[in-house]
C-alpha cells in the first residue's frame, strides 16, 4: 500500500501580514462572508474599503460597524485588493457593470468559492492575481472565531500569479481574517468548487436533508408520534454529527450502544446502496461538466420558480411545524 500524500498545512508563522500593510482591500458585499472578512481585516490592522447597494440591510449594518460603505465602482479605483463576496449568481453582474472597468492594472482579485472563475462566468484581466481565500465555516464563526483569538480553517487557491507573489499574498489575507491561526490548505479554484457543490448537494444538505425527511415520514405514515419520529431523525442528528466531529467515525461507534453500531453495520449500507453511489457520481459529472452551474444561472435568470416554490414548499413540511413546537419548548434553544 503506498503511502498517503502528507498535506502541508500553514500557519501563522508562515504568513506575513506586512504584505498588506498600507494596501486598499476592498470587500464587495457586506453579507455571512463579508461583514467577517471586513472586520476581521480592519482589527489585524489593515485599511478595508466596503463596497454595498445603499439602503440595502447589509449597507445598514456596515454603517454600524462603523464603516462608511461605497459602490463597488468608487471602490475598486486604486483598489489594491478586490475581495469578491456577494452571492455566486450576482458576481458576474457586480463584476461587468462596476469592477471590470474600474480595476487598476496588478490588483489582486480575491474570492472565497471558485464557482464565478471555475465556470468562467467572469474572466480577469492577465495582470492581476487571481486567489481565493476560502474559511470552512460561516461568516459569524468566522468572526466569533477570531475574536475568542482562535480561528476558523481555511483553503486558499491561485489561478492567476501575475505578480509572482500570490500565494504570500493570500497567506497574508488568510492571516487577517484568523485562518492561519487554524491551519490553511492549499487547494485549486476546481478542486474547491467541484467538492463544495458535491458536498452540497449530496451528503451537507441535499442527502441529509432527504435522509431526515423520509426517514420522519416512514415513521409518520407507520402511526408513529411526528414528536417522537422528529427526535429520533431530526434532534439526534446534532448529537451524533457532534461526536464525529470531535473525534471521527470510530469514536462515535464507540460513544453510542452496540445495538445502535451493529444498526448501522449491518443496515447503513442498505440505504446508501450501490444505486445511491451511482447517482452520485452522476451528480459529480453535471458539477464537473458545468450542466449544475448552468442551470442554476438560468433558474435566477428566469425568476427562480422552481428555488421560490421548493422554498415554501419546505417551510410547510410537517416535520417543520413539529419541529418549532418542540423547539419552542427548549428554553436552551432561544439564545440562538
């Protein structure tokens, strides 16, 4: 058996902040993302620029945060750093109407998903830096993280290094947004998107979320309690999802009964069966193939009619109804 391949992790003795010192870092959209990076950045003590739609909430919020936000075309002019943080479907439109004209010529331009530059939705000029800087977790823990003085891990990725600079340069960035403190990988723009969606797609939210579904309705339709069917496919899957990610798979075998390990040694392989593999990797050819990216282009370039009706038709579930009922009972919950 050969040998894994060891993974160089970085941290932060191997960034150097200096690099964006005095340097104008702009952050385009002030959502999860954005408002994390952007406060993060400024208490690492380097100059943010906040580019927002005026009026909106998020250009509410950066107001109160004490930033005084602008368009994305007043801020990308002399912009050193183009950090692009709205959302995927929106990039291209920010990036052709107010970015693409305003960039000066070496600006790095930075995102934190590869799904704008894997699917060539937007294509930078030759001389800038292309990089992502990507936290594996959610804007406010990102936040939270860095002000508890710990961090959240990061990917980072170079497709263009017109400077020769560029993977410096976005340690540095993953540096003032707390990533290093953690670790950061090195990955590639289509290694990071093609997981993120299949990851997505088929086991974070997508497989799980189908999983827990029918596994409450088998138990519903059977005359089964939906109280009793929600604990046992929906509450528990926190606790369980909990003790993986402290220690692995086998610690949490090891954590629940023999009964519970032997259900899932014998049973598991019977739902994610050899059909469901299957299916798998036909959802890992559409990401690859680009017929995902495509389609969820055109679903918001139409409208979004079939996202707006899956939407309400999941906020009408019963095991959502059930589940605020319970939810409401547990005062441990209302803090969050």
């Amino acid at each position: 058996m050969s040998a894994e391949k060891s993974i160089k992790m970085y941290y932060d003795k191997d960034a150097d902040l200096k690099l964006l010192k005095g340097k104008k870092i702009v952050i385009v959209g002030y959502g999860s993302q954005g408002h994390a990076h952007a406060q993060n950045l400024r208490d690492s003590g380097l100059n943010v620029v906040i580019a927002e739609v005026k009026g909106t909430d998020n250009y509410k919020k950066a107001v109160a945060d004490k930033f005084k936000p602008m368009t994305a075309a007043e801020a990308a002019k002399d912009a050193d750093w183009i950090q692009i943080l709205v959302p995927d479907q929106v990039q291209s439109v920010v990036w052709e109407k107010e970015i693409k004209s305003n960039i000066k010529k070496g600006a790095t331009i930075g995102f934190s998903h590869g799904f704008n530059i894997r699917f060539k939705q937007i294509v930078p000029p030759k001389d800038s830096n292309v990089v992502m800087i990507a936290p594996k977790g959610p804007g406010h823990l990102v936040r939270r993280q860095y002000q508890e003085k710990k961090g959240v891990p990061c990917l980072i990725a170079i497709e263009q290094d017109a400077s020769g600079n560029a993977k410096n340069l976005a340690l540095a960035y993953a540096k003032g947004i707390g990533g290093t403190r953690a670790g950061v990988i090195e990955t590639t723009f289509s290694e990071e998107t093609e997981t993120d969606l299949f990851g997505e797609q088929v086991v974070l939210c997508g497989g799980l979320v189908e999983l827990i579904k029918a596994g409450f309705e088998t138990l519903v339709n059977a005359g089964y309690q939906p109280e009793i069917a929600y604990f046992e496919c929906l509450h528990e899957c926190k606790l369980i999802i909990d003790l993986i990610y402290e220690s692995g798979i086998s610690f949490m075998n090891y954590s629940i009964s023999d009964t519970a390990e032997y259900g899932e040694y014998s049973r598991g392989k019977r739902i994610i069966n050899e059909q469901t593999r299957q299916e798998m990797k036909k959802i890992l050819s559409e990401i690859k193939s680009g017929e995902f990216a495509k389609e969820w282009l055109d679903e918001n370039k139409n409208g979004r009619p079939n996202f707006n009706k899956a939407r309400q038709e999941c906020s009408n579930l019963q095991i959502e109804q059930v589940g605020k009922r319970l939810r409401d009972m547990m005062p441990w919950l209302k803090k969050k």
